[in-house]
C-alpha cells in the first residue's frame, strides 16, 4: 500500500534518467515519496500494489482508483501517471531471470507532451479506455490470445486507433468497432484483425473508411448496428463471424439452462 | 547479356524478409528525407580528399524511345515483380522519370567486386543488416541501402562506381523484393541485374564499356571519369521531387554545407556555402527536422568556430557527475557568464573519457556553443555526430532560453555515438546492443553528453539579471490619448479590374455512384487529342483524399467499376488515376460503381 503522491519534473527527469541508462539497478520508489521529487495530490488516495492479469483488469482498477479525481484535469497530470507507471514497473516492464530489464520509449513511462506519443503512455491509455469505453475498451487492451496479455503491452489496435482523436473519442463508433472485431464469447479481438493498411476489413482500414464516413454521417448519432451496415465488402468476413459466433453462444446458453 | 536474376534459396534456409522500410518511410521521416539523410551520410562516409564532397541529385524524364528501352530492361524481373505482390504498372506509363544520385570527391565502392571481402563493394551489393562501417563513419546498421530500393515503385536501382585505378567503371542491378516462389522454386528477397558469375556463382559487375555507355546514357549519369559512386533510382516514388530532395538537404544539412564541407546540387540548384541563405529562403518549408524553424545566423557562427581554439577548455572529463561548476576555475565561470549576458557566442570544449571494452581508455571531447536567445525568437538545439544532425536528441535542451549546439567532431566519440545511433540517424539510444558490446558503462557516458549543453547553460544562465523595462507593459499601459484625436482611418477605394472570365473546358457531373466528365464551352478551343488526367478518391474532413485514396477503397484497373466513353480512350495509371486521350471535342468519360456511401473528390486537368 502506499499514498500516491504525483512526480514534479525534477522527478521525472531523474525516473527518465534512470530508463535511459538500461533501468538496471533497484526502482527508484524514493522518487515517489521525497519532497524534492514528488507532491501530493488534492485527494489522499491509497494505491495497493496488486498483480494484475491483463490491460483491462488494470483499467478497471485505475477508474476506481482514482475516481474522486476529475477526469478532465487528470488526463493530462504528466506527473501522476508518470508517478503509476514508476509504482507499476515492475509489471509493465518486468526483469528477467538475470534481472535484466529491456524498457521500450520513454513515453510508455513518462506521459508525454508530444501530442504524437502521449497516448501511448501504458497505464494512462488503460485508465482513458476504460474510462470512455468501458466493456468495449476490452478491444484495446486484451491481446488475442490470453497468454499475450502482459501489462506491458501496448497492442496494434490501440496503436492504429489511438492517435485518431475522432474515433478513439466516439463511443459509439467505438461499440461498433468492438463488435465487429471482438469475440463475443471470449470479448478478445479476433486474431489477424490489425494487419496491414493494404489489408482489407483491418482496423486501420476501418480508420480510413470512418474518416471518409465523418464527411456525410454523424456515427456518434447513429442507432446501433447502422454503422456497421454501411461499411463496404471487405469487411465482410468480419461482419459474418460474430453473428455465427453469437448464435453458437445464445445456442449453448440455452442449452445449458434447466 | 546482363539481365535479372534470383538466387534459389536452399530448403534448408530460414526465410528472412527485409522488413526494415518502415525504418525510412513513417511519422518521423517521410522517404524523399530518408533519401537525402541516406546518401549524403554515406558520401561524406567516403571522402577521397581534403575538399569538400558534392552530390548531384538530379530527376530525368525520359522520352518515349528511352522510356521503351528502360521497361525492356525489366521484362524479366516483372514476373518476380507480380508474385511478390509488387505493382509494376509504372513501367508501362507513357512517360517515366529516373532519380539519379552521384557523388563526387568520394572514393566509390571500394574493395574487390569479385570477393567477399567485407570491403565497401561487398558491403553495399551483398550485405543486408550488417555493416561494415564503424568509427567516425555515419553508417552502421546495413540498412540504409534500403532506401534505395524503397525509392523505386518497382524497388529496383542500378549503381554504378569508378574507383581510383579502375580501367572502367563498374556497373550493377539490384531488386529488393521478398522471398518469393517462382518456377516451382524458393527464390531470395534480392536479385541482381548482373553479367556473369565467378567463384561460388557470386554475381559479378558490368565492366563492358559498350554496355556501361549505353546504361549511362539510357539513364543520365554524368559521371565520366572522376571516382566516386552513382545510382540511378527507375520510376521513383511520385512524392520523390527536386523540391522535396531540396527541403530534405536544407533541414538536415545545413551544417556540414554552412561549414563548406557539403556542396549538394539537385537538378540546377546549386546548394553550397554561399548560396544555402538564397535557397533556404526560397524553400517552403523552412522547419527543421524537429520542426523547429533554423537560426541560419548561430548555425553559421558556429560554423566558422568550428577550427577555432576554444577559448574555455573544461578540466577534467565529465563521466563522473557530468559538467558542473567543479569542471571550471572562478575566472572562467565569470567570464562565461558576462559573454553570455552580453549575447556572445559561447565555444566550450568539454573532455570525455570513453572507455572501449578493447583496448585502454581514451580521451575525446565535444565543443558546446551557447547563445542568449534573441527577442521574440524560440529556442533551437543542434546536435551535430560527425557531418550528421541527430534532430531528436534536441529534448535533452529542451525548456532553455538558448540557442545551443553540442558537436561531436573527434574521432573517438563519433565512433561512441554511431554506436548508440538508431537506423535512420535520428536519436540515440542508451540501450544500443553497438554499445554494450563495445564500450564500457555506456549509458551513463551517454547521458552526460546529452546534458552537457542543458549543464552548461544551467551554469551560465541561472543567476543572469537583465534589465526588461517592457516586461509587464501588457499590464501597467497607459493610454495613447494622442492616438484618439486621429479619428479613423481613411478608406482607400481599390478599383478591381474587370478579367474576362476563363471558359472552362472540362465539366465534372455528379451522378448517382459517380461522375461524368464532359466538355465545357472552353474545350473547342483545345487542339486535339488532348490528354486529361482524372483522379478520383473518396473525400475525408480532414487532408487530401487524394493521398489517402487506398487501392482497397477501389481500383480503377480491376473492373469493379463501369466506365463508359465517348470519342476518348483511357489508360488507367494507378489504382484512382485514369488518363484520358481526347479525340474531339465532343468527348465524355462516365464512371460508375462507386460506394454511394461515401462523398467522391474528382480532379481532370489536362496534361
């Protein structure tokens, strides 16, 4: 347990310092307790240091964490979610067997004031997907396959989607989105749904076609499932998967009933 | 005769795909940049004498005989081209362009072409991923001959070197394709364009001086007899320009041209010391790579410093705790501290001991240059490895007031920091496997150069006072009473003059899943045929469909879509451009088929 208090920037200077030179040696956790390095935040918040099993659980535990704080103000606290991501380390970039660490860009520790980067911080991106999206945000946050889920990974969805302010910010497009790809029985995206911009039905093709939609529909506005309606052949074998798949799972549920 | 060919690979061979483009075409480096980074490091990589190295860069547009005679020299890669998914349809367009790059006062592609000898020659035509330059070179990686390939829309180039003592130059092809299977074989990512084999069935060079005239003039290499090494890049990507080669050199080399060690020519722009204000100027896009707008005048201050004997020297080298007030005697603090508060240009030379893991330590040193920043100006950092800018290592000088500039010169901390650079020359990274492997305690070496122009300038900067008799002006004015007795200003009426309205010539219908294109009353005064292009993409809110137009949204080549003509024949050009041959004036294009759920952007304009 620990009170969360949130770097100053001579705190994050000294936390990039230390990333920058291999993150060897023990986490630099004095940073989030001394003076000269941190500040405390408004509200008295307690942070259990638990072990989470993939993206989503810790988006979920961060909306709640921090739910007394207002949201608008804390998207952007550099400090705070640079103060997490030091609490949270030793997850998001574990050692290895020899104690090695292999941290990736600064930015997925230190949020960023470069608007290319910012969204990639790891634990902020967790908080900001949960937070607009709720259950959906399971598109973003859970790998294919559960036994990728580390928290640590940053995903190509979120990757392809996130820079993209009017998607990433629509819910509905959002729910959508999540239809089309995740599996309605595991929630997880289905494999090879990324792929390439010369892939079709991908989620970056998908960017491109609601980028030309944004001209003639207002996707926020739309009733459920229209959006869908409206995407073009080559999301075809996306479109008919879920329904197979849904249909598979209504047919066991009820079979499963007394 | 020369031709295409690609190695069978063993079955017992991993297949390994050069995945690394990306590296030289993203967010941070748009491919004409990764272009001109590339060569012109690689040609100051290999100077042949004390001048300084010049580069042509110049775009040819053939004729329509030598645009004939340069498709007939990929009949036989096309095939390799359509497995690999690679769109060849710019061989068969009716007019064609050749990027040519040469360098000279270079040393060419060194080494024997007919061995494996780790030379230059060897390196450049068979190595992929490996490198074998080191030292106070720019290269390291053996990547960024990638560019090359990447450059052609049919990821081809052919090169051509001259090296000292050579009877005659040394020609040679190279495709970049992938690892692809053709008649019934496994085949290697990389072909050559090549002449005969030698030992091991290892490719050998065009040396024939018929042949090698012939490619010269087919291509437009100027090259006669001076060393040196000269590509020629078919069928260039279209964003590849003279303009877009000429803004890439502006922002990237603007220091090694400033300090007369680069003359850069592209097509008859001539870009050197003297003339590099004139062509700045004219370029649109004055924004370093950073995106930072360039200080031409500090740049050029230190520029000429760049000889000079410091006039402070730091004592002792900075691995320890990095530059603080320990490194420097009273005096010097105080005579810093006056010449920065009097807006002269600080030259600091600072040792640094690096520590290879062969061999004893050595003992190199960087020059800082610090400068107040003028008014109203913004803040610029130049870190400068060798003839290289290295723009993203312009954060670790971020949140001064100061224009500040760190350059890596001698020999032994150019060779330090090529190791920590990343493939495209942009940043450096701590972590580097180089690094680890060959230098002791690297990343804390690493971090106190990065710091030292920031250390400096915290030392000089911090306790300056100056005087700002206008800094809360916003908030104490007074009125101008004697303003308000002018009373408005007079209008000045404008005669606009009367222009008779342009007739125009073509006429852009929409209809349902469409377009039309017709004739204005503009087009019987047209002299026919007359050649219209047409492109066509799906419109966004934001930016150029055009450039966003993805052969997935549809293709005009496929027959997807209708397309009706009247008194006019078409040729599609790429997946969303048709080029129309206009008989008479009574012509008309139709197209229809398209999603009737998006908007449709439509361009025609004669050619």
């Amino acid at each position: 347990m620990m009170q969360l208090r949130r770097l100053n920037e001579e705190g994050i200077l000294q936390f990039g310092d230390w990333i920058a030179g291999g993150a060897s040696g023990a986490l630099p956790l004095h940073l989030l307790t001394s003076p000269e390095t941190s500040a405390p935040l408004g509200a008295a918040i307690i942070a259990e240091k638990f072990v989470f099993k993939d993206r989503y659980e810790f988006g979920k535990y961060l909306n709640t964490l921090l739910a007394s704080l207002e949201p608008a103000s804390l998207a952007r606290d550099r400090g705070l979610w640079t103060a997490l991501a030091l609490l949270w380390f030793d997850q998001l970039c574990p050692p290895d067997g020899n104690g090695h660490r292999k941290p990736e860009k600064e930015y997925r520790y230190i949020l960023s004031r470069d608007f290319r980067h910012y969204y990639r911080q790891l634990v902020r991106s967790a908080w900001q997907t949960v937070h607009q999206h709720g259950e959906d945000a399971r598109l973003f946050l859970l790998a294919s396959r559960e036994e990728d889920d580390r928290l640590g990974r940053h995903g190509d969805i979120l990757e392809q989607l996130g820079s993209r302010q009017f998607l990433v910010g629509s819910r509905r497009t959002i729910a959508e989105a999540s239809r089309l790809y995740c599996d309605p029985v595991t929630g997880r995206p289905r494999r090879g749904v990324t792929g390439g911009k010369n892939t079709g039905g991908s989620v970056r093709r998908l960017a491109a076609v609601m980028q030309q939609f944004d001209l003639t529909f207002d996707s926020e506005n739309m009733a459920s499932g229209s959006l869908l309606a409206l995407l073009p052949k080559e999301f075809a074998k996306w479109k008919s998967a879920p329904k197979a798949a849904a249909a598979k799972g209504v047919v066991t549920a009820a079979a499963a009933q007394p | 005769m020369a031709d295409w060919e690609f190695e069978e690979l063993p079955a017992s061979l991993v297949e390994q795909e050069p995945t690394q483009r990306d590296q030289f075409n993203n967010d941070d480096v748009e491919l004409a940049e990764a272009l001109v980074r590339e060569v012109i490091q690689n040609s100051t990589d290999a100077p042949a004498g004390a001048g300084a190295v010049k580069v042509r860069f110049a775009i040819r547009s053939l004729g329509q005989n030598q645009t004939q005679q340069l498709g007939s020299l990929f009949a036989n890669l096309r095939p390799h081209l359509q497995v690999c998914g690679v769109d060849a349809s710019a061989i068969d367009q009716a007019s064609v362009r050749v990027l040519v790059i040469e360098d000279f006062n270079t040393r060419g592609l060194t080494g024997n072409p007919e061995a494996l000898d780790g030379e230059n020659f060897h390196n450049f035509w068979r190595r992929h991923g490996k490198s074998g330059k080191g030292g106070k070179q720019g290269g390291r990686w053996g990547l960024g001959k990638l560019v090359f390939s990447t450059s052609s829309q049919i990821r081809s180039f052919f090169g051509l070197t001259l090296r000292s003592g050579d009877a005659a130059p040394l020609f040679m092809g190279q495709a970049v394709l992938s690892n692809h299977v053709f008649g019934g074989k496994r085949r290697a990512a990389h072909g050559f364009w090549f002449g005969a084999r030698g030992i091991d069935r290892l490719q050998h060079p065009v040396s024939d001086a018929g042949t090698v005239q012939a490619m010269r003039a087919l291509l437009g290499i100027a090259r006669t007899t001076e060393t040196g090494l000269s590509i020629a890049i078919p069928y260039p990507n279209q964003d590849i320009t003279e303009q877009s080669i000429i803004g890439g050199v502006v922002r990237n080399y603007y220091f090694p041209i400033l300090a007369g060690r680069l003359v850069v020519e592209v097509g008859s722009v001539l870009i050197d010391d003297k003339t590099f204000h004139k062509v700045a100027a004219a370029t649109s896009s004055g924004g370093g790579a950073a995106g930072a707008r360039i200080p031409l005048g500090f740049v050029e201050e230190v520029s000429n410093r760049l000889g000079a004997t410091p006039p402070v020297n730091a004592q002792g080298a900075i691995n320890g705790n990095g530059l603080a007030v320990s490194n420097f005697v009273e005096a010097d603090i105080a005579s810093m501290k006056s010449a920065f508060a009097a807006h002269k240009l600080l030259h600091v030379r600072v040792p640094v001991r690096l520590k290879p893991k062969a061999g004893g330590d050595a003992n190199s040193f960087i020059d800082l240059f610090l400068k107040p920043l003028p008014d109203g100006e913004k803040p610029f950092a130049l870190f400068v490895r060798g003839a290289i800018t290295v723009p993203g290592e312009n954060r670790y000088f971020s949140g001064t007031h100061a224009y500040g500039a760190m350059v890596a010169s001698d020999g032994d901390i150019v060779d330090f920091l090529g190791d920590a650079e990343n493939p495209a020359h942009t940043a450096w990274n701590a972590n580097a496997e180089k690094l680890s492997q060959r230098w002791r305690s690297p990343a804390q070496t690493l971090r106190h150069v990065r710091y030292a122009l920031r250390d400096l300038y915290s030392l000089v900067a911090e306790r300056v006072e100056q005087e700002d008799r206008d800094a809360l002006v916003d908030f104490f004015s007074l009125a101008d009473k004697a303003r308000s007795v002018q009373g408005p200003k007079k209008r000045v009426k404008v005669v606009v003059p009367v222009l008779p309205k342009r007739a125009k010539a073509i006429s852009i219908q929409s209809r349902k899943g469409g377009f039309t294109i017709a004739p204005g009353p503009g087009a019987s005064a047209w002299t026919y045929p007359k050649t219209v292009d047409v492109r066509v993409a799906y419109d966004i809110v934001r930016g150029d469909g055009f450039k966003a137009h993805s052969r997935l949204d549809f293709d005009l080549n496929e027959g997807e879509l209708e397309i009706e003509l009247k008194n006019a024949d078409v040729t599609p050009v790429r997946s969303n451009k048709l080029r129309l041959l206009v008989a008479s004036p009574d012509f008309g294009l139709t197209v229809s088929g398209f999603d009737e759920n998006r908007d449709l952007l439509v361009d025609a304009r004669t050619v």
